[in-house]
C-alpha cells in the first residue's frame, strides 16, 4: 500500500517553496493542481500587470516544481475553478487535498466549500510567507492594551528575531532613524537605471491571455517588467540591494516628476504572490549594513517596512476582519475623483502619481498616502470605495494588504486603530517632499482663488468638518487651533472653495 493520493491546490499568491502544504509531502503520491479562473480574474477591473504578473509567476512556479520533480495538473485559461476540479478528480481520485490558508479574510472557506462539494475534506495549513505569529499580535493585545501601535510591535518583532540588534539593544543604538529618512529630493538627482527582467516566454503568454480577454481592465501590457520567478525576483532584488539600498532610507519619502521607483526596490508584488520571503529579504538587509554595503538608517527603514509594518497590517486585518473592513469613522461618502481611472486633472503631483499606477500598477508609498490618499481622506471619499480602488489598480494589492493600509493608515476610518492621527496635509508638505508645484497649473501657496493649490482649502475644511473630534487628539491640536485662529471671513472664504471644489468631485467633474 503507497500512501494515500493527495492533492495539493496551490493558487495564484501561494508560489512559494516554504507553502507549508508542500513541506515533507511525498512527490510519488502527491499531485499538486494549480488552476487559472477568467472568473476570479473578473472579479473586479485589476490592473493588467497584476494578472500579467499573476499569470505568468503561476506558469512559472509550475515549471519549477516539473524540474523539482513533482507532478502538477495545470489547467490554464479556464472559466473558473470548478469544471477543472472536477476533471482533476475523475483523473487522479484524490483522498485527501490540502492548501495553505489564503491571505484574504472569507476565501479560504470559499475554496474548502467548493472542494467540498465533491465530497473531499481539505486539509488547510498555516500561511507561510509571513515572518510573525497570531500570538506575536495577541499577546501584545492582552497585556491590558485597547490597541498595539506599530511600534510596539516592530520592536517586539526585532528583539523576537534578533533582526538588528546587538545583543538586547537595537543596532545603532536607537530603533529608527526617520530623522535620516526625510530628504527632499535634490535638483537634477541621477537614479539607477531599471533592472532588466530577462524576457520569458510564459510572460508573453500571458501578455497574449490579458489581451484577449481582458482588454478593458486599467493599464497597458505593454512594458511589462515585474519578475515573475523566483530566480527572476532574486536577480531583481540583487539590484536593489546592490544599487539602490544604501540611499533607500534618506529618500525614502521623497518624490521626483517622472521618477517613479528612486531607491525603492519594488519587491511588494514578488513578495506578495510567494516568489520572496519577507525574513530572507531582512537578512539580507542586515548583512549589507553588518558588512559595511548599507548605512544603517536605509536598512533600518527597509526592515522596518518588512518585519514592521507588512507583519504588523497583516495582523490587524487578521484581528479585526470582518467589522473591520466597513468602518467609517468620519462618514466619507463622496466617490473616488473620476480622474483616479485615467489621471486627467491639471493637478501635476496626481497626474504624475496616476500616470505611474496606470504605468506600472505600482506607486511607492508616499505617492499612495501623501498624494493619492491624502486627497481622498481631504476630499472625503467613501474609504471602502478607495480601498478596492486601490486593490485592483496596485501589482501588490489584496484585501489584507489594503484594507488596513486604506481604511486604517490613509483615510482614518478606523478611528485610530492604527494610526493615532490622520495623515493629513496641505501642499506644504508636497511642496517640501517633491519638485511637483514647480510645474502645476496650481499655486501651492495660494488657499482661495481660482488657480489656489486644491489641497490648502480641503486641508483646512477637512479640519473644519471635523473639528470637534480632532479638538479631542493632542495629536490634532495645533490644526485646530490654527483653524479656530482664523478670522471668520478668512473661514468663510476657504470653506467656499474648498465646497466648490467638493461639489465637483461629487458631480464627477476634473479639477
Ligand atoms: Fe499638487 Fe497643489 Fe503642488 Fe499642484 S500645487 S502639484 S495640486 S500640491
């Protein structure tokens, strides 16, 4: 007697080794199915480099395990999943399946459901691509705390894995250096030059099954140049860490017109679908800084972004879904501006932040909270409207990625789980972070007036509409105070503009 036939489903954003339904299985008795669903793909108008890349790393991943030996039914270009279920039964009667829990809240038991119904039980294991345990979150939580801030956590997460530390201290003596990290770009800056991603036959299948069948979605296959293998995600990372890291952290925040990637390494959607592990990518980080190839307050805030703040979102989704995903603490109710689809507003610094989501279906993560995000939460857009917005325009988005990162970090409508203040801001602060203003048809200095930068008046009656509440965060005092200082024509005028202004986002109109 062999033993008994499994099966294990991998699916689009498990492509990892370390899946832990794969660790110790028997490659003579089992067989591993993956399944590509136009159904799933559907689902909502994802960016075409998101399926692109979804496609293509799937393929990829199954011809990794051929080469390693295991077997693998692989139904490509199906409606959904259920027909290649039932086909996959009647070919290999497996005895039991088993799959690593999926990343998104409700899903894992969509798919148990669904093997299920053809009488099969499914084994589900824990996820493997993350660095922390549900204890790791819960423990803090019961320590008599009503909420963990990141900070907490983060340092929690670093003295656990030793990850930048010496000894029981952290590397360098402090345990962040943001005071490093906000540099505003610098006149004609120079960045490396993108990382050719060698050209894959599976991605250009997968080029050609975007354009056929979903030609309507957001973006352009063309330019496509995301790793989509594990060997691939490597090289790629090895550019990042060899050309970009060690000036990653100080300008970190910064942003720069036509620039999209400066010192980030890009990785989020590697790491998302499995192809990286979050740990290998700290480590690797700490041995450019322990050898002298990294300062330490660029691998400081590499790790931070990692074992912080990824670890750390990933546990609040997981803590507070399913309430947590309808919470709207300010009652935004307007729609996502209607040039979030195309990017045509005269506003230079959204129309470069949406040209680069339409471009690479990525953007680093100032341009998403500070330009992108911060317009919303000023505007008042409906949060669980900008959180699918930008789960399907981002290579990187999932309901667990932006569901805290939109609801909790962006937009303040978990009123303060994660965020202890909204981050709000004014054209000062794009003005200071990047070389946008210099070329807008806006002047960031004016607040009222017709060409006046539509961040100031949606600053201040964004303060305005909520001026109670924040009177009541020490963190929020001094807007407030600022805001009751003013003269009462001084609020009459700003809150006139910043109403047309809402008035146009409302009728869909472009600013
Ligand atoms: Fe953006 Fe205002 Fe600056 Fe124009 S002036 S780039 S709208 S912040």
């Amino acid at each position: 007697m062999g033993a008994p036939k499994t099966t294990i489903w991998v699916t689009g954003d498990q492509l990892t080794d370390r899946n832990p339904a794969l660790t110790g299985a028997d490659k003579g008795s089992v067989r591993i199915l993956m399944i590509e669903s136009l159904a799933w793909a559907r689902e909502r108008p994802y960016h075409k480099w998101k399926l692109v890349l979804i496609f293509a790393a799937m393929r990829g991943f199954a011809d990794d395990l051929r080469r390693g030996g295991w077997q693998v039914d692989y139904f490509a270009e199906r409606d959904d999943f259920e027909r290649p279920w039932a086909e996959h039964i009647a070919a290999f009667r497996p005895a039991c399946v088993r799959m690593m829990s999926k990343s998104d809240f409700g899903v894992t038991e969509r798919l148990c459901a669904l093997v299920a119904s053809f009488g099969i039980t499914i084994d589900v294991v824990p996820h493997g691509n993350f660095i922390s345990t549900p204890q790791d979150f819960d423990d803090l939580m019961r320590r008599g705390r009503e909420r963990v801030t990141m900070e907490t956590f983060y340092r929690h997460m670093r003295r656990k894995t030793g990850l930048l530390m010496d000894g029981d201290v952290p590397a360098g003596g402090a345990w962040n250096f943001d005071k490093q990290n906000r540099v505003p770009p610098k006149k004609n800056m120079r960045f490396p030059a993108a990382a050719v991603v060698p050209d894959r036959p599976r991605v250009r299948e997968a080029v050609a099954l975007v354009d056929a069948h979903f030609p309507g979605h957001p973006g352009s296959t063309a330019n496509f140049d995301l790793p989509t293998t594990r060997a691939d995600a490597l090289a790629f990372a090895d550019e990042f860490f060899s050309a970009r890291l060690d000036l990653f952290g100080p300008y970190e925040d910064a942003m720069v017109s036509g620039e999209p990637r400066l010192y980030h390494s890009r990785l989020s959607a590697a790491i998302n679908v499995g192809l990286l592990h979050p740990l290998e990518l700290c480590e690797r980080a700490e041995r450019a800084y322990r050898n002298g190839s990294a300062r330490l307050a660029s691998v400081e805030g590499f790790v931070r972004q990692l074992l912080g703040w990824r670890e750390f979102v990933w546990r609040v989704y997981w803590r507070l879904m399913p309430e947590y995903r309808v919470r709207n603490a300010l009652r935004a109710t307007r729609p996502v501006p209607v040039w979030y689809r195309d990017g045509e507003t005269s506003m230079a610094c959204q129309r470069d932040a949406l040209r680069q989501v339409l471009d690479l279906g990525w953007a680093h993560h100032i341009v998403r909270l500070m330009i992108l995000g911060n317009f919303a939460l000023l505007a008042g857009c409906e949060p669980q409207a900008m959180t699918e917005w930008f789960w399907y325009m981002f290579v990187d988005g999932y309901d667990w990625v932006m569901v805290p990162n939109v609801i909790g970090m962006t937009l303040h409508a978990d009123g303060g789980f994660v965020g202890t203040k909204p981050y709000a801001a004014s054209a000062n602060y794009i003005n200071k972070m990047s070389d946008y203003c210099a070329t807008c048809a806006y002047d960031p200095k004016k607040t009222v007036g017709e060409n006046a930068c539509p961040y100031n008046a949606l600053y201040w009656d964004f303060i305005a509409r909520h001026e109670m509440r924040f009177a009541e965060n020490p963190r929020m005092a001094l807007p407030v105070r600022n805001w009751r200082g003013r003269d009462a024509s001084s609020k009459a005028a700003i809150r006139t503009r910043a109403g047309e202004l809402l008035a146009k986002i409302e009728r869909g109109e472009r600013l």
